[in-house]
C-alpha cells in the first residue's frame, strides 16, 4: 500500500463527495423537484419523477456513505493485503452504486427546440 494508491482513494471520496454536494444544490433548486415535493401522491405515481425524488438521491446518499466507510476501514486495516482488500470492496460497492443508478437514460446536454 503506497501514498499513490492512499491519494488515489482520498481523490475518489472527495470526488464523490463534492458530487454529491452539487447534487444537493441541484436537488435544492430543480423545478421537478419542487413540482414533485408538492404533490408527493402524484410523484410516486410516475416513474421518473419517483426515480428523481426518491431511488436516486438515496442510492447516491448509500454510494457516499460505502466511499467513506471504506476510507475509514482502508486507515484501520492492519496489513497492505486488508488495505487492497477494503479497498476492493468498499469502492466497488461505492462505484457499482453511483454508477448504477446515474441516469443514463436522460440525455447529457437537453436540447434547446
């Protein structure tokens, strides 16, 4: 276990942390949200404005918490072999997360017609 791969986990969690920070300012802000918020009934009732609502910012908030799970037990693992091994692990499970429920189905850049 060398300072690159410890610099490498530390830039991952930061990564994902300061994603989840835009994202909550995001969240703060969108219509969607503020729509679906006042009338929580009907939200749920549609699919994508549940996603929105609900499945993602709980997945992200589960994949937040793996990344920094997994930091602490990488600091407290007594050997480099345990390192690698929380290391596997708990970033896998923080990235399978994240990567899992990003949604792709929406297009990057909406167009303007």
């Amino acid at each position: 276990w060398s300072t690159s791969d410890a610099g490498a986990v530390r830039v991952f969690v930061n990564a994902l942390s300061l994603q989840f920070v835009v994202g909550v300012i995001l969240y703060a802000v969108s219509p969607l949200i503020r729509t679906a918020l006042g009338d929580m009934g009907a939200a749920m009732g549609t699919r994508t404005v549940r996603y929105f609502v609900v499945e993602h910012v709980a997945i992200m908030i589960v994949a937040v918490a793996f990344a920094h799970v997994g930091a602490a037990r990488i600091r407290k693992a007594a050997s480099d072999s345990a390192r690698f091994q929380a290391a596997t692990i708990w970033m896998g499970l923080a990235l399978a997360a994240a990567a899992g429920f990003t949604p792709w189905f929406r297009p990057f850049f909406p167009s303007f017609q």
